[in-house]
C-alpha cells in the first residue's frame, strides 16, 4: 500500500549546527536504505514559509503498522511530526498500465505538481451524462500519460477524492492541462508545486 506523508521539522532551540548536521547525514543514509528497500518511494519540497522545514514523502508499507516502524526509524523523527495519509489505487493511475507509463522517476525537463481533486457531480445530472464524462476523463489520462505529464494517480480517503502526480514545463501549462480535463467542471482542485530534494529517491537510486 502506498501513502504520502506530510513531515513537518521542528529544530529545537538548543540544537546545535553540530547536532543538526550530525541527524541530517543520518536522515540522508536512511532515507538511501529505506529506498533500497522499496519502502521510501519519492521526496518532495513543497512551498515553505520563512522558518519552516517540511518535506513530502511516498512511501509503500504492507500496512499502516509497518508504515510507523519505517517512519519511527528515520533519524529526523526525533523532531518531526508526521501527517499520514492513505492512498489507494485509481482505476486511471498510469501504474496499472503494462508499457512504461507511471514512472516515478521524471524524465526532462519540466517542473512536479501534486493535485488533489474532488469531484462533485451535480444533483440531477443523468447516469449517461456521468458515464461518458467519465469514460473521457479515462481516455484524457491515458493520453497525458502518453505525453508524459500524468505520472500518478490514486483515491484519497472520501467519495470522489483523488491525487495526481504531473510533470509540466511551467504553472501556467499545468494549469492549462488541468482545464483541459473532462472532469473539470465538476472539480475542486488544489495544485502544489514541488521541488526536488535532495535525497529523492528518484535522483540518488539508479
């Protein structure tokens, strides 16, 4: 199973320059382990404020229990907190697909984007109507995936909740492939702008 995990770091006042480069450089070996072993899947920046330090995490576990050992046994747990949530599997993710699609490792040029949308069929709108706007969407995601934008996508917990993980030039494109979606009259979206860290898997693991 797969979640993403939202770490959040909090140094305390009294930690030395030493002691924090000491805990990163063991957070960076281990995260190498973790990833090794197909636990750590994807690292992530996203916007930060002046003053904070997060990072977001793909990580795969046979359950949730096993997901707290992974987590309790990175060295930057002594001062992070973790927001978990669950991911399960979208019947549009590129993953599922038998060609290359859904790699996690970006290939090019170009800039992640996470998204989480929520759909929310109008009341009233007919069973055809819904059956063919989502055969469509399908049809968007196999065809972005083609193109190398959509690289993930899984349901988040709640009816009509989903994640994607997208790969555009600029904000301005992902904005526009996001318009270009079926779905999008009937979405809520909220789009995050990540940038690589430095123990990504995708980049540290050949």
């Amino acid at each position: 199973m797969e979640y993403l995990v939202t770490m959040t770091t909090r140094v305390p006042d009294d930690a030395s320059d030493a002691d924090v480069q000491d805990v990163r450089t063991r957070e960076a070996a281990r995260s190498r382990e973790l990833a090794a072993q197909g636990h750590l899947l994807r690292l992530w920046r996203p916007p930060l404020k002046p003053g904070e330090w997060r990072t977001l995490g793909l990580f795969a576990s046979d359950d949730a229990a096993q997901l707290e050992e992974v987590l309790a046994s990175m060295p930057l747990r002594v001062w992070r907190s973790d927001q978990v949530t669950p991911l399960s599997p979208h019947p549009n993710d590129p993953a599922r697909q038998a060609d290359k699609r859904g790699s996690l490792a970006p290939d090019g040029e170009g800039s992640e984007f996470l998204t989480t949308f929520a759909v929310t069929v109008p009341m009233g709108t007919p069973v055809e109507t819904v059956d063919a706007t989502n055969a469509r969407e399908a049809d968007s995601a196999r065809a972005l995936a083609d193109q190398g934008h959509l690289l993930r996508l899984w349901r988040l917990p709640g009816e009509g909740s989903a994640l994607g993980l997208w790969k555009a030039h600029h904000t301005d494109e992902m904005q526009a492939i996001l318009a270009s979606l079926p779905l999008i009259a009937w979405m809520s979206v909220q789009t995050t702008p990540l940038t690589p860290h430095p123990s990504d898997p995708a980049h540290t693991i050949s």
